[in-house]
C-alpha cells in the first residue's frame, strides 16, 4: 500500500496507473509527482495517452489498476471533493457556443458554488486576467479561437483550483493568442498552482518546469526539461555554409553511422550524434562538403528522437525509384490576386506567388487565417471569387480536370477509407486518377514493395502502425505520379520519428523534381520548407525562406529565434500598422 | 442534489432551447405541418369514387339499379352500354372499378335463384380502395334489394347502424389525435436524444462532469426543460386540431395535458436511454427515429389497427408507449374523460417509463468510462 501523501507539497501522485479500452492499453504503469507551483508538462504524440491521463487526474474514469492522489484525494474514492479541487479545461474548451460569455462564466460560477456576491469581483477578476472585458455579451461560438481558450480557461479557473488540467490547450490557436496563455499560466504558477498542460508539441515542452513524456502509453522521460536536452550536449551540431542541396546533404549524413538523428532547418542541418561515437567523421564529412561544423544548444525534439534510439535513414526508397520530373517552364503553380470571398467575409484577399519546380512551399497560419481556402482553390476544389490560379500553366478555372490529374493530394489526418483494406484503399486511389490494367497493378505493386505494405495488405488502415498508415496515405496519393503534392497537416500529431521518416520521402520526391505545397500551423514544420509564406487575416504577410523570416526577428539573449518567435514579430507588425491606420482614420 | 446548480443547469438549457433554431422548428412548425398533413391529405374515407356502371340491360328493374347506384354520394358513376367502353379506364386508372347489370338481370331477379345478379370488378392494385367499391357496391345493392321487396312484404328484420363517437366515421377526427402522439414523441426521446450527443461531441459534458454537478443533475436539468417544451407542443397542436379542424375534445384540457405528461415520462426516458449509448448526433437520431418514431407510427394504433395485426405483433405493440398514448388521446378527444381507459394505460406509459429512465441511469453512471 501507498500511503496517501495529503501534504501541500505535492499536488498529483501517479502511483502505477493503468488504463485499459478493451484489449487496448492506454496507459502503462505511470509513476510520478507534479508539484504545485510548477507547470508540467504531458508530452507526447498524438495515442499516447495524454487525454486519458489528463481524464484519470480529473476524475472523470477510473484507473483499471493503481491509484491518483490529487490534492490529497483519491480520484476514485474522493471523485466528488476532488471536483472542487480541480480546474479542467478538455480539448475544444468546453464551452457552450450558443452562450454569450458571461452566460458562461455565470453557470461556471453556480455550478462550482461560487458566492453569488462574489460573483462581480471574480468575474471582472477572470475578465481583467484574460482581456475579455469587451466581449461579455457576445455568444462563445462568435469568438475567436484564442478568445474561446481563454474563455475555457477563465470558466476552468473559476473557483481558484489547487490543479488546473489543460488539455491540448494550444491547438488550433495563433502564436500571439499562446504567447498570451503562457503568461496567464505563469501568473498562476507564481501564485502556488499546478498547471498540467498537455501537448503534441515538443516545442512547447521546453517551456515547462517539469515534463512527463509519454509514448505508446509508456512514461519515457520524466523530470526538468534541460535534464533530457543535457543529454545530447556535446552531440547536437548544426553545419552551415555549405554549396551543395541541403537534402542531399542530409541523406548523405543520415547514412552514417555515428550520427543517429538530423533534420533540416532552415538553411543550416542539425546532426545529433549517437551517444558513444566520435564527432571526427562528422567533422571529416563536413570539410568534404566544405561546410561548418557548429555546436548547437540541443531540442527537446531532438532528445526525443534520441530516447526512442534515433532517426530512420535517410535514403528515400519511394524517391529512388522515382523518375526525374521533366517540365517545361519554372513555375509550378502560379496564383495572381487569388481572391475568395463568402457572402461578406474576404477569406482569401489578392494573393500572389510562384512556386518553382522542386521546391517545398510552406503555406502558414493561425486557424481561420485563409490557408485553407487558399490551398483549396490551388487544388481546384474551390473556385476564386477574382484573380487567377495555375497548375503546371493550367487554369484551374479552365482546366480543372486536366490540372487535377497533375497532381496529388494528402488530406488531414490521412483521411484513408477506414471500411476498405489496404490493398482497396490502394486500388481506389489508382482508379480515381485514372490508372488502369497493369500500368495500375504495376504501380500498387511498386508502391506495396517501396513502402512494405505487403503483410498488412488485408487489414484496414485503423488497425495500422500510425507509421504505415502514413506511407500508405502518401502511396496513394502518389501511384498516379503526380507534378505537384499538395500536404495539410502532415504530421501535426505524429511522433518525431515517423516525421522524420515522412520527410525523408519528401526530401527525396522534391529532390526528383516534384513540387511540394505544405499548409499547417505547426511551426516546425515550417523549417523543412524552402520558403513559407504568412497568412494573417485573409492576407500574405510574408513570403520568405525560414532563415530570412527568422532573422527579422530581434534577438534578446542568447536565444535563437524560432519560427514561432518570426510569426509572432511578423504578425504584431501587422497589428501595429493596422492600428495606427485606424488612428489616422480616426483622427 | 444540489437546487442552485440544478437551477443554473436548466436556466441554461432553457437558453439554448430558446436559441436553437432546430429546437423551436420540431417543437413548433414541424406539428404543424403534420397535423395539416394528417387532417387534409390522408384521409382514410371514401367519397366520390369514380366506377363505371354498364346496364346491358333495357329492363325497369335494372334502369332502377343503376339509378341507386348514381344516387349515392360515394360513387361518381361514369354509365356504359359495353363493357369494353369503361375497361380501358380501369386500366387508366381513371375508374377504380365498374358494375356490370348483366342482359339477362329481369330473369335473375325473377328465379330469384342463388346466381350471381350482378358483377363487380376493382383495381386490386389499390387493395383498400378496392375493398371500399365491393363494400360499397354491395351495400347499394343490397338497400336496393330491400326497397324491392318491401314493396311486397315488410322486412322481419331492419338494421340500422350507427357510429358512435365519430358518427361522420371522418378519418382526421381519428388521425390528428394520433399525429399529437408522433410530435410527442418527436420532441421527446428525438430532441432529447440529440441534446445529450450534442454535449458530448462538442465536448462540453466532459467540462460539466469536471465540475461538481452530478450526473443526476445533469440529466434532470437537460430533461425539464424538454418536458415544458413537450406540454406547449401539445397545447399548441391540440388548439389547432380543436379551433382549426374541427376536431371535437369532448373531454377536458387538464386530462388532455396531464395524460401528454404521463406520456412525456416514458418519450424522455428513451431519448434519454439513447443519448446514453449514442454519444454522436447522427447514431443518436438514427435510433431515435427506430425505435421511437417508427414503431409510434406503424404500431400505435393510429394508422394501423391493432386489432388485425397477427397475435405476436399485437403483444409486441404494448412495449410501445405510443399505442396507450393514442389510445388515451383517441379517448379524450372522442370520448371524454372515461378513466377506466385511461387509467390503465397511464400505468402502462409510466412503467415503461420507469424501465426506461432505469436503464438509462444504470448506463450512464459510466460513462465517461465506456
């Protein structure tokens, strides 16, 4: 027996949690403390565990096996005084969207018991803390999406919990919106909270005081931050100011043996070294490549990778096999003053870019930005209200068909036929891009073979490895072979290593010469991209390479700027014109 | 139980029911259009159908026949010489049938022998209408008949029936009371079942259960609000069957409400039992309109009798809560407040009831879980 711990100093005991769905474990045997005072932070890719883990500390479900302590009560036997005690803010905020805010605030407040004369001071308090002063009257569902995860954050707070559970509290949310959240989380932790956040995001983890890094159900890592990034000092290097393709480069140094991780970012590659080799054949590599050799502060991501036992290689089989891409001209796709409007609202507003052949165009922004719409017309799926778009020098608006068989598409989430097997899902694709009789089975066959998809060939794409369900996604939106690939969201959710791996192959298409559109609000990703363009508000903002956007960026510290850091600087920007052509309107 | 948060939890569903354009279209509009449906385009009455009637024969006798076949006012009676010159609109389907008075009808009649005196044909692909034009054409024959030989010797014995309750025998005043109970179900275990799933898809049962508010309240907070909405749905079609068609309520508006309440205690229970399994939108109402506005329309009694359902199908149609509904309504619409009909089947709604709001609980005590 574990005694039970009601001292202040702790404020959430795991001891040995298990949870299982049926023949599905969830959770594995979780040990661990989270402190008051502190945030921690659940870390881990999407199936991980986190939303059960964060549903077991709430009260919600009981554990199949061990026992939680939170705030001195057991989540099972104490599950009603437990509520009092705990603020909980589920993924999508838990609002009601046909209540205005204060509406809300107001059942919040009379289902948590809250003083009815305390009412005015809390609310004004709550109002103050998230900025939602303004807005008391209209309804959740009109505001935006930061507005709303303050809103839920607001009701989550609202009678002063000792543990506050925030689940994936950063989706779907602009950069400015969550540089406001870490604040207002900081602020509690100053005052003796604990703050669980969960994410997908490694970079977020970072911020944390403490972190818990799920995987699989399993508990990887648990403690400080720099603890796992410590790890990899004296291995993380970073070369620069080479003259060779950077993607070449990268599978040429994922091929040797001491280097266990590495990624492109920006125009520099970042090598994680295993952990008993020697930096001399990196060293030997880079003066071969005549690029510099630069020890770098270690990611979180990267300590992932590394705890996992590394990276995936870097030859692309899929790219290999590949043709060439020969085209005439140099622009892919081409948008000239694109423009979508709905009813009154302007989603899309006089866009304009060339995208060249071969290369990786990141399309960004925070949800509600336009990229969406943006992607959809480039795709043909969504005519434009004015301006023009091309597809390998085909009008989408003339052309439509014709330009939709030069390219491919990877929706979000995979979006595979769930009641079909793999082999079907195979097939289907083929079919609706026209490829028929044995060119179609030579092309399954190649693509079952590249991606070894033979022994699941019967199994529906559910019951996959999230790995494979990947490859086969991207096999069939590539049997037709198209010009262009269009990707949203790739990999918001999935673990680094079967990223990496995703990348791996893309690296290789482009190299080939296939164009590829990326959209996603996940920063990261946007250091894998040749040049990304900003989204905010309808408009492009910026379009640039990685290196360029980030170094528009003052630093302060030491610190390097990040993608999200430039996002945040480009966008506030923005703002500030805004406002200051609305005083001078005013005025 | 706690009142204060039961108190919030109605006051905001009550908003949301307000705010819901969904909510006041099957509440409000949607009884309206059925109730119009039931009251004008189903009918179940026979009036002016249109027949052929041949007369082959020259004879007084059979000119009279004919005669009392065009005076009644369920026929509409198109009159041929040849039976090949009404046959085609049979076929047309312009006439749902035709009477033929055969050449030699005097002499039938005359012998007075066990022959056929007359032949009817109908278009059986229309089985209800056909059976209406045997009937009908029957009876014309047979009041014939009598008035033939009354003019000899008086009857032994003279019938005269009579309908009560609905001595017009017009379908609507049958058919509305029964098309309330759909709308009640409707609005009940429908909407019911929907708001629940609603919570939990947009992830807001999730925050509620978060909080200290307990299931219970939860679930009585969702369901009160939906009884009100229930009771005015049912005031609302009632005032339009009495004020508008025509339908007479020979019993009195409180029985009327109390007995939609007794009914709304076993529609909430199931919505609620639903919403309990079904944690979509789309399940949810799938199975709402199985197992609650189906078999409230094919086994409640209100379009189909119950009486000449087959023996195992008649018991099966005492699980559902709609047929003592129709039943009771049928009564206090037609009737009166006779509660030796009544009484028993409120008990039946509310056991039901019971069962149902006792399997819901024992479903959703673990849910989050499931």
């Amino acid at each position: 027996m574990h005694p039970v711990d009601a001292a202040p100093s702790i404020a959430v005991e795991l001891d040995g949690v298990v949870k299982r769905f049926g023949a599905l474990e969830a959770l594995r045997g979780i040990h661990g403390r989270i402190l008051p005072g502190c945030l921690t932070g659940l870390v881990g890719p999407d199936g991980a565990g986190k939303t059960t883990l964060m549903r077991l500390m709430a009260g919600l479900m009981a554990p199949t096996a061990g026992h939680i302590t939170v705030a001195g009560l057991d989540s099972v036997r104490d599950s009603t005084a437990l509520s009092d005690n705990i603020g909980y803010m589920p993924q999508r905020f838990g609002l009601y969207e046909d209540l205005s805010v204060l509406e809300n605030l107001r059942l919040y407040a009379e289902l948590r018991g809250l003083e009815r004369r305390t009412h005015r001071d809390t609310f004004e308090r709550l109002l103050e803390f998230t900025r939602l002063g303004p807005f008391t009257t209209r309804l959740a569902g009109k505001l935006s999406g930061g507005m709303k995860q303050k809103l839920g954050l607001a009701c989550a707070l609202m009678a002063t919990p000792k543990v506050l559970l925030l689940d994936e509290p950063g989706v779907g949310v602009d950069p400015v919106s969550r540089q406001d959240l870490w604040r207002m989380v900081q602020a509690l932790t100053d005052d003796g909270m604990a703050v669980v956040w969960a994410t997908a995001y490694l970079d977020e983890a970072e911020r944390c005081a403490a972190v818990f890094l799920l995987n699989e159900g399993q508990l990887k890592f648990a403690g400080a931050p720099s603890e796992l990034t410590n790890r990899l000092k004296e291995r993380s290097f970073r070369l620069l100011n080479y003259r060779r393709d950077r993607r070449e480069l990268l599978s040429e140094v994922l091929e040797l043996t001491s280097v266990s991780d590495g990624v492109i970012q920006g125009n520099a590659i970042r090598v994680v070294l295993r952990l008993d080799s020697q930096h001399e054949a990196v060293a030997a590599f880079a003066a071969q490549a005549g690029a510099e050799l630069q020890p770098v502060t270690p990611r979180f991501e990267d300590a992932f990778v590394d705890l996992l036992g590394g990276g995936p290689g870097g030859i692309s089989a899929l790219a290999q096999k590949m043709a060439p891409v020969t085209l005439d001209g140099d622009n892919v796709v081409e948008c000239r003053n694109l423009t979508r409007c709905f009813g009154a609202f302007t989603a899309t507003d006089h866009v304009s870019f060339q995208v060249r052949k071969g290369e990786i165009f990141g399309l960004l922004g925070p949800n509600g930005a336009g990229k969406s719409t943006t992607f959809k017309m480039l795709c043909g799926l969504l005519r434009p209200t004015a301006g023009e778009a091309r597809v390998v020098g085909l009008d989408l608006r003339v052309a439509g068909s014709q330009a939709k068989r030069q390219l491919g598409y990877m929706a979000q989430k995979f979006s595979l036929y769930g009641l079909l097997s793999v082999q079907q899902n195979l097939e289907f694709s083929a079919g609706v891009y026209g490829l028929e009789g044995a060119l179609k089975r030579e092309r399954i066959k190649e693509m079952v073979q590249t991606f070894q998809l033979g022994k699941y060939l019967g199994s529906a794409p559910d019951e996959l490895p999230l790995g494979f369900k990947q490859r086969l996604a991207l096999a069939c939106a590539l049997m037709h072979r198209p010009l262009v690939l269009f990707l949203d969201e790739p990999t918001s959710g999935v673990d680094p290593i079967t990223r990496r791996e995703f990348w791996t192959h893309i690296n290789g298409l482009a190299h080939k010469g296939v164009t590829i559109m990326v959209t996603t609000h996940f920063m990261d990703e946007a250091e894998y991209c040749d040049r990304v363009a900003l989204m905010y508000r309808a408009k492009l903002i910026a379009l640039d390479t990685p290196d360029v956007l980030k170094a528009r960026v003052t630093i302060i510290g030491d610190q390097e700027p990040t993608m999200e850091d430039a996002f945040i600087h480009l966008i506030q920007e923005v703002d500030a014109q805004d406002a200051a052509s609305s005083m001078r309107e005013a005025a | 139980m706690n009142l204060r948060r039961l108190i919030a939890l109605v006051r905001k569903e009550s908003l949301q029911v307000i705010r819901d354009p969904s909510t006041f279209l099957i509440a409000f509009v949607l009884p309206v259009i059925l109730l119009f449906l039931f009251a004008y385009a189903v009918s179940l009455d026979i009036r002016k159908v249109a027949i052929g009637v041949v007369l082959e024969s020259d004879g007084a006798a059979a000119q009279s026949l004919a005669a009392a076949f065009s005076g009644t006012r369920y026929f509409q009676v198109t009159p041929a010489r040849d039976r090949r010159e009404v046959a085609g609109e049979v076929i047309a389907s312009r006439l749902k049938g035709y009477v033929v008075i055969p050449q030699d009808f005097e002499r039938r009649l005359a012998t007075n022998t066990a022959s056929a005196l007359v032949q009817v044909i109908t278009d059986g692909s229309q089985p209800n209408t056909a059976g209406f034009v045997a009937g009908y054409a029957q009876g014309v024959i047979a009041q014939w008949l009598a008035g033939q030989v009354g003019q000899s010797t008086p009857p032994v014995i003279d019938v005269r029936s009579r309908f009560w309750f609905n001595p017009e025998i017009e379908s609507r005043r049958f058919l509305v009371p029964g098309a309330i109970a759909i709308i009640m179900t409707m609005i009940g275990t429908l909407l019911t079942a929907l708001v629940v799933a609603r919570e939990w898809e947009r992830g807001t049962m999730e925050a509620l259960l978060s909080t200290p508010a307990r299931v219970v309240e939860i679930l009585i907070g969702k369901l009160l609000p939906y009884f009100v909405l229930g009771l005015l749905a049912t005031l609302g079609s009632a005032l339009l069957a009495v004020f508008v068609f025509d339908v007479p309520l020979r019993g009195s508006w409180f029985t009327l409400l109390l007995l939609s309440a007794v009914f709304l205690v076993p529609a909430l229970g199931q919505g609620l039992m639903i919403s309990a399994l079904a944690k979509n939108q789309f399940i949810a109402a799938q199975a709402a309109l199985f197992s609650g506005f189906l078999p409230a329309f094919l086994l409640s009694g209100f379009l189909f009798e119950i009486d000449s359902m087959p023996t195992p199908i008649r018991l099966l149609t005492f699980i559902v809560p709609a047929r003592h509904f129709v039943a009771s309504l049928q009564t206090v619409f037609l009737a009166g407040d006779v509660w030796a009909v009544m009484l028993p089947n409120m008990a039946a709604m509310l056991a039901i009831g019971v069962v149902f709001f006792a399997l819901a609980k024992a479903k959703t005590r673990k849910s989050l879980d499931a």
